[in-house]
C-alpha cells in the first residue's frame, strides 16, 4: 500500500504544471499507476520524464544514427557510455555531455560538477578516465560579465579535472553573439579499460544487495534535470538552489574506490547518480537488469537533517554512485570503501516484481513500474518548419560584398586577433594537461595526441562544431562538424574511429528550433556513414534560449581516433627550413569560395549570411584517404587543415604554432608562397586568403618526397598544389606577382597568442 | 633497492612517479623495487628511499599538505628523514613536507592566483648532491610545472641561510641559465623552484621530473634527476 506523507501537498493541476508535466502526461502516469500518484511519485515521474532524462524530445531523430560497427562494444544508449575496441583486448569509453544551464547560473560550480559527472559516466563502466577535453562557447570577451564567465567555467573545470589527476588535453572555444547570455559547456571525458573488466549498470539476482556509496545526500541540485529543460530567464537566479556543489577529492575517492572494486568479482552492476540522482539509478539500474528494486530511502546518508523521501530521491548532490552486491559479499565491499573513508550503506536489494519501491522508515512512499517509467517515457515529433531567415541568407552572392582594400596583411593579423581563431593557451595552460605523462602532443595543435601508457595504444581527438555554419545551413554544417573532426583526426595521422554528440539547441517546443534541430540530425548521420564512425553516445541539451532568441544550433562534436604507430604522429607546425609546403584540395565546388558564414565575412564585413562551405563528403574523404596515406608513408612533416580564417591563416599557423613550452621563445619559421595555382579557381583575392573552403589541408614535406606525394594525390583524384617553401623569419604570400601578405612571422604571431587578452581588453 | 612511493588520498602523480622510477632504473641496468605506499601503513617495510608525488592531498582543502602531513605514515617518513635516508617531493610532495618541517618556508598561492602547467627552464644550482649528480653545475633542465600554490616563501632570515648554505637546489631560469623575474611563473622569492634540507638529503621541487623522463613528452631532463637518485642508491 502506497501511502502519502502527512506533510505532502495536495497534487493540484498548478502542481503538476510546476513539475514540468502537461495534463496529458500526468494521464500517461496515471495509466502507469494506475491511480493517483503521491507527492514522492509525482516528483519521480517529473525528472525522469523531464527533457534531460527521457530524450522525449530527440529520441525519434537519434534514432536515425548510425551506431554499430565491428569496433562497437556498447552502443549508444545500452549502458552510461558507449565503448570501443582499440585492440589487444583493450577498450576505451567516451562521452560528452552538456552542462550548459548551470554553468550560465554559476559557472565555477556549473562547470565543476559537469566535469564530475561526465567523468563518473566513464568510471562506472569499468574505465579509468585518462583523458578530459571540453567545448566552450561564450559572447564576446568585450564585455566584463563574459570575462568573469570564461574565468569562472575555465576554473571550475581546471578545479575539478586538476585535483582527479586527468588531464584535459584538448577542445575547442567560440567568441560569438549568439552565446553573449546562453554559454555551452560541454564536457567530454574518455577512459580506458581491459575489454573483460566493462562494468553493467543493471540490477539482477534476486535478493542481492543495493549499496548506496559516495557522499552523503543534501537539498543541492533538487530537480537540476527540469531545470535543464526550460529556457533561461531572469527568474533562473532564484534556481541557483538546482546548481550542484561538486568535491573533486570525494570523486577521487570513489574513483579509486570503485577501481578497486572492479578487479574483485563482488558486484553485479553499478550505476553512478547523475540527473534526477537516485531515482534515476534505481529506475535505469531495474530497467536494465528486468529486475525490481526495493530501496529504503530513510538509510541514505544524508547530509541535513529532516530532508523528505521527495528530497532524498531527487536531489543531485554529486560524487555518489549506486551499486549491485552479490549476496554474501557485503563485508567484503565495505572493506574497499572503509579504505577509502567513503560511505557505503545497503539501502535495499533486488526483487523480482519490476517495480521501483521506495520505503521511508518502513512506509512504502513509491511504487512505480521501473521498466515503464525508463522506457515508456513519452516521445513527441514536434512539428518543425524551415526558419524563414534561410531564404535571404541563401540568396546571398559574393558580387554583394565590396572588393577587399589593398591591406590583406592587416586583414590577417586582424582575423589571427580573434580570439576564436587566435591561441587558447590562457585556458589550457589553468587545465593540469601533462598528469598520466601521456600527452605526446602538447595542446595547441589539430587533434590532442594522447598515450595511454596502460594500453600502449595512442589516440587522437577532436572537438568540432562552427555554430555559424549549423545556423547559415543545418544540413551543411552538421556534415562539417563530423568532416572537420575527422579531418583533424587525420592531419595528426590517426583513423577515426566513433564519435560522441552534444547537441545544443533552443527551445524545441518551436516549430524553427525543431526543424534546425532534424536537419543537423540528417547532416550529422551523413558525416558518420561517411567516415564509419558511428555515435557511442551524448547528450542533447535544448532551451539554450532567452527571451531575446536562441542560440546558433551547436551539435558539438567529439571524435575519436587512433594512431597504429608513434612514427605517425604528425603536428600542425612547420618543421624544417627548405621543406616544401603544398596543399593537398578536394575540390568542393563551392560558389562562395568558403566566404559563407566565415569569420572574414562575421568580423571584417559584420556580416552573418552566405551558404556555409560545400561540404560533399566524398570529396572529404579521398582528400583524406590521400593525406592518411602519406602520413604513413613517413613522407609528411606537418599537416595544418583550413578551417576558421581560411588559407592565410591557416598558412600563418603553421609557422608560430610550434609549443613555445620547448624553447624560451616561439619557434618562427617563416615561408615563401605563391597561392597563384590555387587562385586559378578561385574568383577573388579575399576568397583565396580568408574563404572556409572545405577538404583542405597545407601540408610540409622534404623536396625529395614531393613527386611521391604527387603521384598518391593524383591517383585519388585529389589536386595538390606546390605552395612554396619553409625559410626564414617572413610569411609572404604571392599571386601573380603580386605580394598580397608579408609580415615578420614574430608579429602575426604575437597577434595570435595576445588574442584573447586584447580582446578582452577592449571593454565596454 | 627498494623505492617507496607514498600515496596520500588525492595524490595523483603516484602512477607517473612509479612508472618512471621503475622504467629509468630498467633502463640503467638498476635493480629497483618500485611500490606504492598508503599512507595509513604505520610502520611498513623498510625502504631506502621515499617519493612524495604530486597531487591534492586530502583534496587540498585546507592548506597544501596541511593534513596529509599527520598520515601515519608521516611518521615513518620522519623517522626515515631524520636517519639521513633520501627523500623527494615533488610538488603536493614538497608542500607536505614543508608542513611537516622536514624542510623550511612554505608554497603560496602562485602569483596570478591561477593554476599553471607549461614547461620551464630551472637552473641546477649545485650537482654535488644525491639527486643531481647526473647533471652539470649550472646546466639548465627543461621540466614542466603544474601547480596552483608554487609561490614558495620563506622569511628573510630563512631565505639568507638557504642561500649561504647553499641549499637552492633549482631556479627558475632563461633559457640560457639566467635567472630573472619574468621567467619566475609564481613569484617565489628568489625564483625558488626547490630545495634541500642542510644534509641534501631530502629534496622538495615544485617541478614534475616524472613528466620530463622520456623525450616523447617534449622533454627528458628530468631523467637526470631521477637517474642521480637512483645511481646514489645503487651504491
């Protein structure tokens, strides 16, 4: 018998609409129950069918993604990462998640605990974390309140990641408008593990005991994951209370703990409390297992005093985990966590009647069919129009710009001072990115290059996503973010292998959100059939909105990669004086030449219109088919791929990009090029220097090896132009005699590593 | 000889000190036993030298190593210290044994009260020690730091007689060797990057040797560190 509480309140229409729920959903929960449910029971069903938990949603379109492959131990959705094979019965898992809301509220905290609960997703699979990376995008570092926002998320991830001893190696950072009061803070996390220690997040044998272990349980977080799910406004401060406070030593703790944990054979299952916190565990864990789970919540350990069941279950204070003991061996688990001063309390065991029951003191509070409320959570297909802004900004022509003044070199150093574009050293240089003595590339280049000495195995990674271009054309820009990643990927001289989402979006109650939102869906899962890199998992995070607009749809991307051997590890930096540089092209027809959407057309012209690049994926992937090979060959010496700022820039960072870290001033190796082959088939000067053409890359080689490369491009199809030389302290780019760019590589240097700082000098 | 690497709840540097302790000694022909230690062991084997790796102990809540420093196994630490066995910290390590007096001043928070991890140039201020025999008096070490609270500090009088005895084991440094305030990173007094105790047996380094000890990892200066050790050992 279910028995409500005296102190409940009454379920009200108004009551039910401040959980979040529509009439016809609370219909749908009766239909579960089949009654009324009690004030516990209502809060339940609030966050595990809110936005944040049940997808309800996105569901529909994730579905559409590819997600097997022979590489694929665990798919997306089977368990709280996905896991792939790397060989030699090793395994890693990955993830990326969003904890954009709460870091907009409180981004020390909001940030912080986003990387503590990605990294539990990782080690609650049997994994080690031995990678971080992350994705930020913010407003313009103008602005007083962004600067204290980018020092607040950047400290609490360095705060949380630091102190666990996992290095944050990679990501990527955009300064744009559109995130000036919706900030995006995706964290990513990957772990590595022996293909026989992957650990279950499900609930069986009958009888077995649950353990609740971690920290204690307080009031903080209550009802975050409905939080998540509406847009920000001015009342969000009030919910400051839905903001987690995350303790990084305790996760060490658990860390450690459950590490030890895994190498005995005492527990079925575990699963870490994430959103929605204990009712999801025990809901997801049951679901799982086709089992039942009966949890009395008055043993949880709690943090204050007098806090209700409703409370209990729904808090999301942080560092806890739920786990599935095998009768018998209760002593044995206590030991481990006595080991580490942790909590570990049996809160309740197995059954076998499917359902979630919750006791307080002994009074059943809750009973609800834990696989119907996991599982049969409502699923819509909102209704998606094309946004009406697509029409003007796909008429756009390149005849309406105004020909470029005869500065191209300023227009360069101007582009390198973008902060976007310009060194994000002032952030990873907070993240500890050298602990595990695994980061063989420093950050600073294409991919982070990570070996994972337990493995002896080196992976590459890349986080890509240009929101501009998902705004300017959703299909186009969803196809680039997965080519860019894998691309990055390869210029490194790894193979892509999967990948993990976070899709960030407005309101999907709104018919243009949702049709932004379908579309990036459709151009991601081109960009993964293209590659055979299949989605492991994410995360999808709506209401990035505020009542002046939403923001430019980001669906983040992080790929994962793998280099067979060290000799291929391969940077962005030019090398040696007297290498020859060339520029492996795939040709993308492209009538704007890449002048779409980019950051020339953004920040010299203040203009956000054009079709984003062409990107035909075939065309990517000879270009990068071509480029792999090479690598392998031992032919290449760096290889730069044009993103952000086109062909000048990219030309540029090839020669100040070396770590400075390794000597006491910048390595400046300038060059010598001639860009005249390549303007052949472009229509004008600004187009050549700063256009976002796609399936590009500047590679540097010994002259020896030039007919080599030649003849592997030409076989596939893919143009490769002799740009010029590696030598001297000067970039200078030609055209037909013409100097279009000369400046001292010193210079155009400082102005890409001041970037930031000056940027953020210019206050209002 | 027998190498104990302490591990204090939060130190994260453990696994790198054991790997590259273990690995350079295989690769100068040593025998070395390399094994962690938890520090609630009281009294365990016996071993010839300590290793305090980096990390946050106790989550660094309080002060840098102000907790991990009563750990039980502290106490054999001391004990171990105060025989003239060898000890290193480095980083976390070297706070905690500030804090528990085996060696003077202590580490503030650094200068710019942000977090820093980026490679530097330390000056090797004597090589007639147990921990830096394999380099030239003077030679400069590219090693990385990582360290939100480096900024050590120690009162005038302390600091006069750490330099008239001589025990600055390493500053931060140019390039070329020369000692100057913009290449101090967190503005310790006199670009103190470590120091040892009057019998140079115990050194404290703000700087990872584990993170330089293979060229892979854009450095392997601090092997030489690593390797005098292990050599004073083996003797």
């Amino acid at each position: 018998m279910v028995e409500s509480l005296p102190k409940d309140p009454l379920i009200t229409p108004e009551l039910i609409a401040d959980h979040g729920l529509t009439p016809e959903e609370y219909e749908r929960l009766k239909g579960i129950l089949k009654r009324e449910p009690t004030y516990t029971e209502l809060g339940i069903f609030s966050v595990m069918w809110s936005e944040h938990c049940s997808y309800k949603n996105s569901r529909k379109q994730l579905k559409n993604f590819p997600t097997e492959g022979p590489q694929v131990l665990i798919k997306a959705g089977e368990e709280n990462a996905g896991v792939i094979d790397v060989g030699d019965g090793w395994a890693v898992a990955f993830k990326v998640e969003s904890h954009n809301h709460p870091s907009a509220v409180e981004p020390f905290q909001g940030a912080a605990t986003g990387v503590g609960g990605i990294l539990r997703d990782i080690f609650t699979m049997g994994a080690r974390p031995v990678i971080n990376m992350n994705s930020l995008r913010f407003g313009r570092p103008n602005s007083g309140q962004v600067q204290q926002l980018v020092d607040g998320v950047v400290g609490g991830i360095a705060h949380y990641g630091n102190c666990m001893g996992i290095p944050t190696i990679g990501g990527d950072v955009y300064y744009d408008e559109t995130y000036e009061t919706n900030c995006l803070v995706n964290a990513f996390s990957l772990g590595v593990m022996k293909i026989n220690e992957i650990q279950r997040g499900e609930a069986t044998g009958v009888g077995n005991p649950v353990f609740y272990v971690g920290a204690a349980t307080g009031k903080d977080g209550i009802h975050g994951a409905t939080f998540a799910s509406t847009e920000l406004t001015e009342e969000s401060e009030a919910k400051r209370s839905s903001v987690q406070v995350g303790d990084p030593f305790m996760e060490k703790l658990l860390l450690e703990a459950c590490l030890e944990l895994f190498q005995t054979d005492h527990i079925v299952g575990i699963q870490d409390m994430g959103a929605a916190g204990l009712t999801c565990s025990t809901c997801e864990t049951a679901s799982r297992g086709g089992s039942g789970v009966e949890i009395d919540v008055a043993l949880v350990p709690q943090r204050e005093a007098n806090m209700t069941p409703y409370e209990i279950l729904l808090s999301e204070s942080q560092e806890r985990m739920l786990v599935i003991v095998k009768k018998g061996r209760e002593e044995a688990v206590h030991k481990i966590f006595e080991k580490w001063d942790l909590h570990a309390v049996e809160i309740g065991h197995v059954t076998d009647d499917g359902l979630m029951r919750v006791k307080y003191n002994g009074k059943v509070v809750a009973e609800i069919p834990a696989r119907e409320i996991a599982d049969d959570a409502p699923l819509y297909d909102p209704p998606a129009t094309k946004p009406r802004y697509l029409k003007a900004v796909s008429a756009w022509k390149l005849s309406e710009l105004p020909q470029p003044g005869s500065d191209m070199t300023g227009i360069l150093t101007k582009l390198l001072s973008e902060p976007t574009i310009g060194s994000k050293k002032d952030i990873y240089r907070r993240y500890d990115h050298m602990v595990r003595t695994g980061t063989v590339v420093l950050p600073g280049s294409d991919a982070a290059v990570f070996w994972m000495r337990e493995a002896d195995k080196y992976l590459s990674l890349s986080a890509d996503c240009n929101g501009r271009y998902c705004y300017l054309d959703p299909v186009m820009g969803s196809r680039i973010a997965v080519a860019e990643s894998a691309r990055n990927i390869v210029c490194s001289g790894g193979r892509p292998l999967a990948l993990t989402d976070c899709l960030n979006f407005g309101n999907p109650t709104k018919p243009e959100i949702y049709w932004q939102f379908k579309a990036c869906v459709e151009g991601l899962k081109e960009g993964c059939e293209a590659f055979n890199t299949p989605v492991t998992g994410g995360n999808v995070s709506f209401y990035n909105e505020n009542p002046e607009g939403a923001i430019d749809p980001t669906p983040l991307v992080v790929m994962v990669g793998q280099i067979d051997k060290k000799e291929h590890i391969t940077t962005q930096w030019f090398k040696k004086e007297g290498d020859v540089v060339c520029l492996l092209d795939g040709l993308q027809d492209d009538q704007l030449a890449g002048i779409g959407g980019s950051e020339y057309l953004r920040r010299i012209h203040d203009l956000k219109t054009g079709c984003p690049p062409v990107m035909e994926l075939e065309k990517e992937k000879a270009l990068q088919d071509v480029l792999l090979e090479a690598i392998r060959s031992g032919i290449i010496r760096s290889a730069h791929d044009v993103s952000e700022g086109g062909l000048a820039v990219c030309a540029a960072e090839c020669c100040f990009t070396a770590p400075m870290e390794l000597e006491s001033e910048a390595v400046v190796l300038g060059a010598k090029l001639d860009f005249s082959p390549v303007a052949r088939r472009t229509p004008r000067h600004d187009a050549l220097l700063f256009g976002e053409q796609q399936s590009r890359v500047i590679v540097s080689l010994a002259p020896e090896n030039l007919t080599a490369l030649e003849e592997m491009a030409g076989k596939a199809g893919v143009q490769c132009d002799l740009l010029g030389t590696v030598g001297g302290g000067e970039l200078t780019i030609m055209v037909n005699g013409e100097t279009l760019i000369k400046g001292e590589v010193k210079e155009l240097g400082k102005a890409w590593r001041d970037a930031y700082a000056n940027a953020a000098k210019t206050s209002e | 000889m027998k190498i104990g690497i302490v591990v204090f709840p939060g130190s994260n540097c453990d696994y790198d000190c054991l790997t590259s302790f273990s690995r350079l000694a295989g690769e100068e022909g040593l025998r070395a036993e390399t094994k962690y230690v938890w520090h609630k062991e009281s009294a365990p084997e016996t071993f010839d030298a300590y290793v305090l790796p980096g990390g946050f102990s106790y989550g660094d809540y309080l002060r840098c190593g102000a907790i991990a420093r009563f750990s039980p196994i502290m106490e054999e630490v001391k004990a171990h210290a105060e025989a003239g066995r060898p000890v290193i910290g480095i980083c976390n390590g070297f706070q905690i044994l500030c804090e528990a007096g085996l060696l003077p001043g202590a580490l503030y928070m650094n200068r710019d009260l942000n977090f820093i991890c980026e490679h530097v140039f330390l000056r090797t201020e004597r090589n007639d020690t147990i921990f830096t025999s394999e380099c030239r008096k003077g030679e400069v070490l590219n090693i990385p730091i990582a360290h939100g609270e480096g900024n050590y500090y120690a009162d005038d009088e302390t600091l006069e007689r750490l330099e008239g005895e001589n025990l600055v084991a390493f500053r931060y440094c140019t390039k070329d060797g020369l000692v100057k305030p913009e290449v101090n990173p967190n503005g310790s007094r006199n670009n103190i990057a470590g120091i040892f105790n009057k019998e140079r047996t115990i050194l404290g380094m703000m700087p990872h040797p584990e993170r330089a000890a293979e060229i892979g990892l854009g450095s392997d200066d601090g092997r030489k560190i690593i390797v005098s050790l292990l050599k004073s050992l083996a003797k």
